[in-house]
C-alpha cells in the first residue's frame, strides 16, 4: 500500500471502497494511509495545502523515471508599470492558475530557468530601475518550498536570454546599466561556478532562446546601438565553444518568445520596432528555414513561452498599449491555436513562464 498513491484518488472513491476493503481493515499499516489520504483531502478542502506545501509523502514527489505531472510556472513581471514578485502556476489538468512562493525582491525582464526538474532558476531583470546580477533559486523538491539567493553573475543583465543544457545554465546578451551586450556566461551546477564563454557575433536585448539536440539559438533580439530590430539568428556549439549564423527569420523581431516542440523552433510575437506581431514561424534543422504557421489571436510582445504536453503555450505579454494576462496554446499537430484561463494577476515584461516536472495536486 505504501506504494498506491491514495491521496490523489477522489475522497468519494476512499470512503465508498477503500475503507470497506477487508484487506485493508484487518491491517494496521494500512489504514493508516487511509487515514493520512482522509487527512490530505480535508486540508485540500479547507484550503489549507497547495502543490508548494504538500508534503512528498501526500504523492507530491514524482516517481522516477517519468511520468510526472507537468505545470507551467510563470514568475515576476510588471502590473501597471510596478514590478512584481509574485509566482504562478498553471495545471493543464483542471485549467486552473494557482499562487505560489513570493520571491526575495520584484523582478522585471530576468530570464527563467529549471534544471533537473526540481530547480527553478531566476536571473537578473530590473529592480529600482537598474540592471542586477543577482539569482534566485526555488528548490522544489524540499518540504516547504521558498525563494533563496543563489551565486550571482559575472555581469549586471537585463533582458537577457536563457537557456539550459544538461547541467548548465546560460545567460546570454541582454543589456546591464549602460549598454546592449554580446557576452555570455554559464553556470556549472555541480562547480556552482559561472565562467564566461566566447561572445556572440552581434549584441543582443530582448532575444528568444531555445535549446534543440545541445545547441543554443539565440533569435532576433534588438543590437541596441542602432535601436534596429534582429531576424538573425545565432547558434552556439558547447563543445566547440563557437557561435555560428543560422538562416535568418522572415520577420524582424524583438521582445518575442521562443519554445521548442518535436524538434522545431519557433519564434513567437515581439515587435519590429513600429508594430507589435500576432504572426509566429518556426525553423527546423532538416529544412534549415523559418516558415509561417497561423497567427495568434492576439499581437504580443514580451510573453512568456512554454512547451507542455506537445503544446506550445503563450502567456501574457503586452500589445504596445495593453498588458494581458490571457493564455492561448498551439498544438503542432492540427496546427490550431486556442485559449485558455488567464492569469490571476497582469503579468508584462519578460514573462519568465516555462513548464516543469513535477506533481501538481489541487
């Protein structure tokens, strides 16, 4: 029994067969994780437990090797012009937003990062108006899960873009207090030490990131001398330590959003610099060029991306005049676009909104 995850059935399927099982009854161990099942559903319905609090042994612990549920957590942001520091987090499952951990300080237009499933990473962004190299870290495997200072970065970073491979975390271009940035640096999880790699070929703000077979895209973005908007594209080697040109998107784009789904990059919303786009396209390796695929409902800027389930999800973001806290999705397989519930508060800036494995019990 102790391997039967009773606090994720319904409480009417305990109280009608479980605690009406003989076998159950007639040993002690087990009724007592009846009991403890009985106990999570009375707290959940007073509202007194959430995904963030429940203990692992309540089943919020995933089983290993996959399997796990999957929620997308979107952090920090701007409401109104004020930064926020607030957390989020969405379940596919019932459709639903749910308030999380508060984070140390208000953050705006930091970069988002989760590795091994467990650890969620935040990366510089503004506060005060200026430019911090400060990081952030939320351990979600601990009990009581809580925001605490992790190493910070070599280099103030605003805007910037993030990315993880294996056991590292990339932080790359974005702009500190003075200037827009080509350098990049990464972060060792296991030295936690952050080194700096070779630079990129042009200085990048407000680029996409996305990861596809170990290698680094960094997309559009703005050069920030010229204030011009990017379609090019760079691609960086880790084990050749080298930046490479990709073919460059059909539109110019910054403040966009990147995600990655079933080998493919696609490159979502942001501004040329005089209109805000509800066009996306995407880039496959095997063809080696960026293609239209069916608009969003709405132009976005600055929205946060995620990948769940083979679904492409798009998460606030602003239109140049309003800020959303609307979510719609792209399923890659009939190639439609849908929405969902929005958030429970306004979230703009670099929304910071990824998916993670981990249980969500509500």
């Amino acid at each position: 029994m102790e391997h039967v995850r009773l606090p994720l059935t319904s409480k009417d399927y305990i109280l009608k067969k479980i605690v009406k099982e003989s076998l159950v009854n007639n040993c002690l161990k087990s009724k007592n994780y009846v009991i403890e099942a009985i106990h999570f559903h009375l707290l959940k319905s007073n509202k007194l437990i959430s995904f963030f609090t429940m203990p692992n042994h309540y089943g919020r612990k995933p089983r290993q090797p996959g399997g796990s549920q999957k929620v997308i957590l979107a952090v920090g942001g701007s409401r109104h012009g004020r930064n926020l520091d607030t957390t989020e987090w969405y379940d596919p499952k019932i459709n639903q937003w749910q308030p999380g951990p508060q984070t140390i300080a208000s953050r705006f237009s930091g970069g988002l990062a989760v590795v091994k499933d467990n650890f969620v990473i935040y990366l510089g962004g503004v506060n005060l108006g200026s430019a911090h190299q400060s990081v952030y870290m939320l351990d979600l495997s601990s009990e009581s899960p809580y925001w605490k200072s992790s190493v910070d970065m070599l280099i103030k970073r605003r805007h910037l873009g993030v990315g993880v491979i294996n056991n590292y975390i990339y932080a790359v271009g974005g702009s500190d207090n003075n200037s827009c940035l080509s350098s990049a640096e990464v972060f060792d999880c296991r030295t936690q030490e952050w080194s700096m790699i070779s630079s990129m070929n042009t200085r990048r703000s407000s680029a996409g990131i996305g990861v596809l077979y170990n290698l680094l895209f960094v997309v559009g973005g703005v050069d920030g001398l010229s204030k011009r908007r990017l379609n090019s594209v760079e691609c960086y080697h880790p084990s050749l330590d080298k930046w490479t040109p990709v073919s460059k998107m059909r539109v110019r784009r910054s403040g966009l959003g990147v995600g990655v789904v079933n080998d493919v990059v696609y490159a979502v919303g942001g501004t040329d610099g005089f209109k805000v786009h509800k066009s996306v396209e995407a880039y496959s390796l095997s063809t080696g060029v960026w293609t239209s695929i069916p608009d969003m409902h709405l132009c976005r800027q600055f929205p946060g991306v995620a990948v769940l389930d083979g679904l492409l999800y798009v998460v606030g973001g602003d239109d140049g005049t309003s800020t959303f806290d609307s979510v719609e999705f792209y399923n890659p397989r009939n190639k439609r676009n849908s929405s969902i519930t929005g958030l429970g508060s306004f979230i703009n800036g670099l929304l910071n909104s990824l998916s993670i494995d981990n249980i969500a019990v509500l």
